[in-house]
C-alpha cells in the first residue's frame, strides 16, 4: 500500500489519521495514492499558522514574494512531465491537455511574480492646501482557496499565486477526486521557499474542510470554483461572516453558427468546446444555436467528426477524449441523455462505452429547444443540445436567454455580425471563430449572472480581489 500523502499545516506534513484513495477514472482498479482527509480541527490549526505567518509575508520585501513565485514557475515547468502524467491519470484529460494544463500552472506564476512587484496606487491633490492623499492596496490576511475537480492544477495556481503575490497567507482546500495536483503544488511551493504557515493545504470534504473555512471568523475572504448550487451556499456563509467572496461556477455556454460560417470553422470549434477534455469544462460549448440555412450540413459534418473521434486511455497518443472523471458524473450524465430523449430530441451517441473506466461516447441533442433542461442546465459532460433557429435575432435572444453568462461564441464571416454579438452578448468572454473553451492566461476570466460573482480572476485584474484599498490623508506637522 503506498504512502499517504499529508497535509502541509504551518510548514509540517501533518498526519490525519484518515485518509481517500485516489483512483485513476480510465481504470479504477488502479489507485494513485492515498491522500489524507483533515478535520475541523486541522483546518482551525492551518488557519492558525497562516494568521501567525501572513504579518511577516506581507512585510517582506515584494521582491522576496516575486522571486520565490518565479521559482514556483519555474519548478512548475522542471516537472511538467511528471504533473502533466499525473493530471491525466487522476482527472482523465488527455496528456497534451494534462501537461498543457500543467504549463498553465507555470505561466500564471511567472506572471504573478511580476505582479508581486507592481502594486499599484495613486497619489491625488486634496481639496484641502497642505493635506496630500495616497490610495494604497493592502492584502486581506488569510484566504481560502476551495477548487475543483476540472482544472486540478492551473485553478488552484490561479488562485493562490495573486493571492501570494499580493501578501496573504493561504489555505488551499482541493477537490476529493484530485488531490494529487494539489499536492504536488504544495511540495513546489516549499521547494521554492515559501515560508511556514504562509501556504496550507488541508485535503478533505467540501461539507467538513470547506464549510469550516467559510465559518472560521480568522479567514477574510473564500475564493470558490465549483457548482451554483455550493456557491450560492458559500455566498450566504460570506455574507453573514461579512467576508470578501469570489465565485466561479457553472454554465451553458451558446455557440452561435450562422450560415455565412466557414463549415470547416464552425465543426472544429464546436467539436473543441463541446467535447474536448470530456466537456468537462465550465467554458464548454453545450447549445449549439445554428440559423436554418446551414443546420443540416452542420450537423451532418459534426456526426462525421464525431464518429472519428478517438476515445480512450488518455496516456495513450493519439486519443482525443478521455473518461468522464467518476461513476457518479457518468451516470449524472447519462440521465440527462435519457432525459433529452424524453423532452423530443433526437439523440446522437451519448451511451456508456462497454470497457474498463467511465467513458461516454459524445452526445448531441437535435431538434432541441431553448426550454428543455437539458438545454438549460448545466450537465458538464460531453453533450450538446443543436437548436435551429431563423436568423441572427433569433439566434442572439436564444444565446442570452439562460441563467448563466460566462463565455459565448459566433462562428460567421460577417464582420456586421460578428461586432453586433460581441457587442450584445450578456456573456464575460465572447469568443469569434473561436471554441468558446480556452483562454489567455494574462487576460480576466469570469462571467455574468449565476456564472460569477465577485471579483474576475487571472490577468492584473486578479490582484483586485485579494487586495483592500486603504485612502490616506497626510497633512505635513
């Protein structure tokens, strides 16, 4: 039985006692390692060491926190191979979108390390003679990070390297089905000499780890990537400890295709959003809204890719998809294959694959409409509803008429049209001839409506959350 692999509490790796296996979801008979699972009372003690360590960290020199995210980078990048293995095995993405993710991880704590030494503020005239005024950015104190399943690398680095960068101490609580990642970045973060208590990864339930870093009066602000439903919760536990929130949740991201569209265009990019990386993306194209002049052809071709796709272990070379990430989600996402059916639709592939692991052949859902739910709610597998529609107008209205707002896309050759969407779209990221999946590390992330809340995240807008502005007056004595 291999080792198990502990929490990193005030600077030690702290033994629990109880502990997950991690299982690999293209065999589950393999087990990746055994993974510790804390208490509350291990969380009130990694609050503890990082409410001690955070003074010192954020007094420190900015070049101190700039130089060791760098080598976080850069030790990030020595082991992208190994990461990169690692994601694949306990996520199931395939190992070029692992090591990827993986070199994801990287950029984003390269560029935070520059961040580290921009702090920006401002010095303004008072109204009054004599009196000057400065406008500063202050860390908050103590963070807690709670991120998913999906991104089991980069969001976390997302998260934690602004959050570092700007001079907090944080605490990391990663998802139960793939701790590894996390675990590996916690290991690079000491290498890279981060200081005791200033980075804690406490491995354990959402309902035990996360609920108590959402109650624990010490922690000033949650950072969330995960479903709506826990995220509204998260919101209520913030609002009546009166913390800082930021949350990521779901989607149902539309891709719009209009009958000027380059085909060739359109099938790769909605082949991409839909079902690249299992469609296990909250970015993923999942309504696929295309006008009636080329509906027929479209679907068409995207049958003919989609029977070409190659779905298998996701070590393997040429396999473009790999497994869902557990039994429970195949089977969540076979009802909503059953319920498509139900609600009319005529249903292209979508089944279990007969073989070890939770693999599902890509599904879409013609002759669906805006109203089903399963063209309304999020399923986070790889299943896309294709809804016909008359026109540009009509295609738009559509698009927007969801709960949800984070990304959306057009594919057409018309620059008319192209600026009307991208002006209109009540999404945060509009994608043109692009897969709605996929983003710039250096640019903001995050969407409107039950999508997001708070502050964006990535880019230099990131820094905003994980900072309070303090105004100071100065009259000179």
């Amino acid at each position: 039985m291999p080792d198990c692999k502990r929490n990193l509490i005030g600077g030690e790796w702290v033994e629990t006692g109880a502990f997950s296996e991690n299982r690999n979801p293209a065999n589950p008979d393999e087990v990746i390692g055994l993974y510790a699972r804390a208490g509350a009372d291990d969380l009130s003690r990694a609050v503890a060491a990082a409410r001690a360590a955070q003074p010192g960290w954020a007094a420190a020199s900015p070049q101190l926190r700039s130089d060791v995210l760098r080598r976080a980078g850069d030790l990030l990048l020595a082991r992208n191979d190994e990461i990169g293995r690692l994601l694949a095995r306990e996520e199931g993405k395939t190992l070029p979108e692992a090591k990827g993710e993986a070199l994801r991880a990287a950029q984003l704590f390269h560029f935070f390390s520059g961040e580290a030494l921009r702090n920006p503020g401002e010095k303004l005239s008072s109204i009054r003679d004599g009196v000057e005024v400065e406008v500063t950015r202050e860390p908050l104190g103590v963070v807690g990070l709670i991120t998913p399943w999906n991104f089991p690398i980069a969001i976390p680095a997302w998260k934690a390297a602004p959050a570092l960068a700007a001079g907090n101490a944080v605490i990391l609580k990663p998802a139960d089905l793939t701790p590894g990642c996390a675990h590996l970045l916690a290991e690079i973060l000491v290498e890279a000499g981060c200081p005791a208590g200033v980075f804690n990864l406490v491995m354990g339930s959402g309902s035990v780890i996360g609920q108590a870093l959402v109650d624990h009066p010490d922690v000033a602000a949650i950072s969330f990537t995960g479903s709506e439903r826990v995220g509204r919760g998260i919101a209520v536990g913030c609002a009546q400890g009166l913390k800082k929130v930021q949350l990521e949740m779901g989607g149902k991201n539309p891709m719009v295709v209009l009958d000027d569209a380059d085909l060739d265009v359109a099938v790769n990019a909605c082949l991409n959003g839909a079902f690249f990386s299992t469609g296990q993306r909250c970015t993923a194209s999942s309504r696929l809204i295309v006008t009636s002049g080329i509906h027929d052809a479209f679907v068409a071709r995207m049958q003919q890719a989609m029977a070409t796709l190659k779905i298998g272990d996701p070590l393997q070379d040429d396999v473009q998809i790999g497994p869902v990430v557990s039994e429970a989600q195949l089977a969540g996402n076979l009802d909503y294959v059953r319920l498509a059916g139900e609600e009319g639709c005529e249903v292209i592939g979508g089944e279990a694959l007969d073989r070890p692991g939770h693999f599902q052949a890509p599904a879409l859902f013609l002759n669906a409409n805006n109203q089903m739910r399963s063209s309304r709610e999020e399923i986070f597998g790889p299943c896309a509803s294709v809804i016909r529609v008359a026109d540009f107008d009509e295609a738009l209205a559509v698009a927007n008429d969801t709960a949800y707002g984070l990304s959306s896309g057009i594919c057409t050759t018309s620059l008319k049209h192209a600026t009307a969407f991208r002006r209109a779209s009540k999404s945060g990221m509009v994608m043109v001839n692009l897969p709605t999946a996929g983003v710039d590390y250096h640019v903001p992330f995050g969407g409107r409506g039950a999508s997001s809340l708070g502050g964006r995240e990535q880019g230099r807008m990131a820094m905003g959350f994980y900072t309070a502005v303090k105004t100071a007056y100065v009259q000179a004595g």
